[in-house]
C-alpha cells in the first residue's frame, strides 16, 4: 500500500510517499526557518503564509521524484499507484494546519483516493518504523521529547495507546533552546548548538552543578523550568565557562529523561523502546539510553535524525499502521489536539 502524506504543522511543508509504513520512496521538505530566527521565534501569519507558497512546489517536488524513482512515463501512473492520502491534522498552528489539510481535501477529491487524519504525536513515533533494521516488538514504552512536547506513552500495539506522563510546565526541547538562547549561542532554536558546545567541555564537575527535577518522583512526569531557573541564576552570577555550562546542563536533562524513562521500560516490562520528536537526535539522549537498554536487554529503536524533526514520512507511516476510516468533510483541522486525542 502507498500512501502520499502532506504535513504542515509549523514551519515545514513537507510530502511523502511511503510504501507499507515502512519503505520510503520519496520525500521533501521545505522550512521557512531562516525568517524566525530573524524574530526569534515562530511567527504563526509568517508560517502560514510561508506553507501556502511552498505547499504546492513541495508536492510537484515529491510526485515527481516519485515518478522517476519507480520509472512511470506520465502523471497518470502515479496517481492510479497511489493508495490513499494522509495529513497532519494536529497538534499544531492552526494557519499552517489549515493549509495541509485543505490541499490533502482536495487532492483526496481530484484524485478519488482516502484521507486519513493523522496526530502528528503519534506520527512522531512511527518515525521508528521507517526503514528500520529490526522489527518493532510490543509492547513498547515510547518517549517523545521535542520543543513542545515531553511524554511517556505505553504502545501495547498500533492505534492502542497509554499515556504515563509528560511535562509538567516546560518540554525538554523548549528549555534546551531557552537555555541556549540564555547562554547566547542562539536566539532561536539553539538545542542542537549547545549540544555541540557541550561536547567540548574538558573538564568534569566533582559535583552535579543542576538539579534534577522529579527524578525521583513516582511518577513518569517531567518538569524543566525550575532547571531553567536555575541554569539562568548560574550564569547571571558571573562569567561562566559556556561548553561546560551547556554540557552539565545537558546531562541534567538527559538524567531526567533516561531515569524515567527506564522507571516505564522496567515497571512494564516491555520489549522495545522507541524515541521520537526533534529533541530524540540529541547525541547524548542517544548514548545514554542505549546503555541503559542494553543493560536491561531491551531494543532500542533509534530513527535517523533527519526524520527525528518534522516530516512526512512518518506521517504516511502512522496512516498505513493507524488507518481509521473518516469522512472527508470530517476531517478538520485542530490545533490542540493531544497526544491521545480522538481524531
């Protein structure tokens, strides 16, 4: 089964076709990042605005590298070979959501092909199932860490989901990139820099230099703006030595996320472990946890890092794995949807 996903959350415009959720055929992204690093952040009307120019280029882009790759002459072929259409339907700005969703609308009517809604929660998930060199076991827990979301949800099979916890105030990827902009290594979505700062510190602390919030806690929630707080405290007492700064920052976070994580791994004796969301390519976040799933001999499912950010590919994957029949005029766009909300 092919199915042609369309995502446009935030600032991506982004298409796919992705063959039994699990093979990718061809995929493109466009970002309208370099304008809100002028801002310093996600201006909505700027997003939107920016997935109506590049809405249709990226689409044209990804049928075409569609048809060369699997050798159709015309146009024809690839529509008859595509089995169903997906779209982001939410979490997300409700300008740019709009924007998919109305050309997956109309492309699934001109086409005479299925829509399927997709969270794009969920879809972060299936980024694992791509491409993937072992098959995914159930159950599984799976941590979905990025800017705007930190969750832990127990996956006993597709489209049978439990949610365990999430943060309580801040995501993980919100305060990397707060943090980051803080120390003045970026004003705008500076997680992946301080990483890399981090990576030249030389030194170790004899102590932990931040706190850990709620690692200990019994519970699978999370909160980081208290570590926030205190990073800013630190570095407002004087000048500071920012690579280490950031890597002791780091590790407190990474701390906070492999514990818990581990806590719902153990307490639910799964079989499999799946990261998901931008904050999963973390270098550190990815050592960590596979050590600690090597210890307790579970498989660790790690995506590639460029489907770790927003994309399509997962999107169609999620649709193949979860794929609920839905009126078309049903389907709508909704920008708070959560991670276990209906679609």
């Amino acid at each position: 089964m092919k199915i042609l996903a369309i995502e446009t959350s935030c600032d991506e415009t982004a298409c796919a076709v992705v063959e039994d959720g699990v093979k990718e055929l061809a995929s493109v992204v466009a970002s309208s990042k370099e304008l809100h690093e002028a801002t310093g952040g996600v201006v909505p009307e700027v997003a939107s605005r920016k997935q109506m120019e590049f809405m249709m280029p990226v689409l044209e882009k990804t049928v075409e590298d569609y048809r060369q790759k699997m050798g159709f002459e015309g146009r024809e072929q690839v529509v008859e070979s595509i089995d169903a259409l997906a779209v982001t339907v939410g979490p997300g700005l409700i300008g740019s959501l709009v924007v998919g969703v109305t050309t997956a609308k109309a492309l699934a009517l001109a086409w005479e092909k299925p829509l399927i809604p997709v969270n794009h929660l969920i879809g972060h998930i299936y980024a694992n199932f791509v491409d993937s060199q072992k098959k995914v076991e159930f159950p599984a827990v799976c941590l979905l860490v990025s800017g705007g979301h930190t969750d832990l949800v127990l996956m006993r099979g597709h489209g049978e989901f439990e949610y365990l916890g999430g943060t309580l105030d801040d995501a993980a990827g919100e305060c990397f990139d707060k943090v980051a902009r803080m120390m003045g290594i970026s004003k705008y979505l500076g997680g992946q820099l301080l990483s890399e700062k981090a990576a030249g510190c030389e030194k170790a602390f004899p102590d932990k230099l931040f706190p850990r919030p709620m690692i200990f806690s019994d519970d699978y929630d999370f909160s980081f703006s208290g570590l926030k707080t205190a990073v800013k405290r630190y570095i407002d007492g004087g000048e500071r030595d920012i690579p280490c700064t950031a890597r002791e920052f780091e590790e407190a976070v990474v701390d906070v996320l492999a514990v818990k994580t581990m806590k719902a791994v153990k307490n639910f004796r799964v079989k499999s472990l799946l990261i998901g969301g931008g904050v999963s390519a973390n270098r550190r976040l990815r050592e960590r946890l596979r050590e600690e799933a090597e210890k307790v001999g579970v498989f660790l499912h790690l995506p590639p890092p460029r489907l770790c950010t927003d994309n399509a590919v997962y999107i169609a994957s999620s649709a193949y794995f979860n794929n609920k029949k839905v009126k078309l005029q049903d389907i709508k766009a909704d920008p708070s949807l959560g991670i276990m909300g209906r679609l």
